[in-house]
C-alpha cells in the first residue's frame, strides 16, 4: 500500500513538473479577458506597459509554464509584481496560456542601431555612471544586465525621456538633513524605526540614526534619472533604445 501511495505522489508531482498551459482558442479568448482585468494596468498590450515585456518566447523568471503559474499565483518577492487577487487556478492557467500565446507572435523590431547605442550608453549618454551591465557600471540605478528581456521598446523609450512615468520599486531617493552637517542625498537601500541607510551618488554607503536628523524627505514621485529628452537627438535615442533592448543577459 505504501508503494502505491509513493508511486501516485510521483506520478502527481510528475504531472505538475510537467503543467502545459492551454492554448485553444476558447482558453486564450479567456485568458485574454482576464489578463484585460487583472495585468493590463501594469503590462499594457504586453510590450507597451510599463512592469515586464512579455512578448518574448523566454521570459527570464518563467522559463516554464509551472514557473509561470507560480508568478501568477504568488507575484516576485522583492519586485513589483503582486500575487494574482481573485483568480481561480482555470483562470491563472488560461492566463498563462494568454502570455505564451504573446511570445508566438511576431518578434518585435527596433528602428535603432545596437552597436551604436552601446557608444551612446557609454560616452554621450553617460549612463554606466548610474546602471550597471555585466557587472559593470554604477549603482545608483537599476541593473539592465537583462533588461531587454524585461521592457518592451516603446517602455525603453519613455523611461528614458520621461522617467518620471516609468518609476522603478526599489529606487526611491531620500534627502536626509542632520541635526549637525551637510544634507545627505542617495537611494534608499534599507529602513526600520532607528535608522535608514543609503547610498549617494559616489557610490558611499550612509548609515543614519533617525534621531540625529531633522528632516527625510522622499521623492516617492520622482526618478533621480535626468529626462533625456533634448539631450540625445531622434538617431541617439532609436539607437540607445535598441542596444538596451538587445541586452538579454545569460539567456
């Protein structure tokens, strides 16, 4: 009896390693309705929004559709992406369905010339003193190792000339001012009741008792990005868009 109880709890979870999601015209029609209602306010169409691209047929956190699921279900710790609300496991499945359908279509092409925004990020654009790439670069800013697997083009764009419209979780600059000494200004990297840590833009690391301040404002609202917008012309900008698009990390 116990051989038969462990041959059916392996066989179970040999069906859930292998979960497919659907993909039938009546699922992906459902799927599609639910996706409307549940993630179009933060991926949009699915390569216009402004969370994760997800026209791709790899997506860097779901290369499965069980790991796909999962994200559905319970969200990213650590990121922006919630867990599903209201959902049953029919409707996270056709979802899921839905996305995979996405990274059939056609691939999505970029105006701009990769090789040439690589020279842009790196000299006129000046951006590796804030992100880094490969291990690369600064940390005031985002790790885009990966992220043209993570953004669409058009969300590249925006956050670019516009990155007040594309804020990133994670990244809130904070003004301390001391009772004694100069302001401090950096990215948040931690807080509790006593203390809050950052990093300023030399890269140093503050940490500050809360008692010892007078004022810590947030720009909860604000991207410490410059806009970008006037400082690079139309050919800079198709090509920077197209060289973060090309980065894909270990893929």
């Amino acid at each position: 009896m116990m051989r038969l109880i462990l041959i059916g709890l392996m066989f179970s979870v040999g069906v859930w390693a292998q979960l497919s999601a659907p993909s039938d015209k009546a699922s992906l029609s459902a799927g599609k309705t639910q996706f409307e209602i549940h993630c179009a306010f933060c991926h949009g169409r699915g390569d216009d929004g402004f969370a994760a691209n997800l026209v791709s047929p790899n997506l860097v956190h779901a290369p499965t559709d069980t790991a796909l699921v999962s994200i559905i279900r319970n969200g990213i710790l650590g990121t922006d992406m919630p867990p599903a609300l209201g959902m049953t496991e029919e409707q996270m499945m056709q979802v899921a369905g839905y996305v995979r359908s996405l990274g059939r279509s056609a691939p999505i092409t970029v105006a701009g010339d990769a090789a040439k925004g690589k020279a842009v990020y790196q000299g006129k654009g000046g951006c590796g003193g804030c992100h880094m790439v490969g291990g690369a670069g600064g940390k005031m800013g985002p790790d885009l190792t990966q992220i043209g697997a993570m953004r669409s083009p058009a969300n590249l764009r925006t956050s670019i000339v516009d990155p007040n419209a594309t804020l990133a979780g994670g990244w809130t600059m904070v003004h301390v001012t001391p009772k004694t000494g100069a302001q401090v200004n950096g990215i948040r990297l931690s807080e509790d009741n006593f203390r809050i840590n950052l990093r300023d833009g030399r890269g140093r690391i503050h940490s500050i008792a809360k008692d010892q301040t007078t004022a810590i404002t947030r720009d909860l609202t604000k991207s410490s990005m410059p806009s970008y917008q006037g400082r690079l012309n139309a050919k800079e900008l198709d090509d920077l868009v197209a060289y973060l698009f090309s980065l894909r990390g270990a893929m």
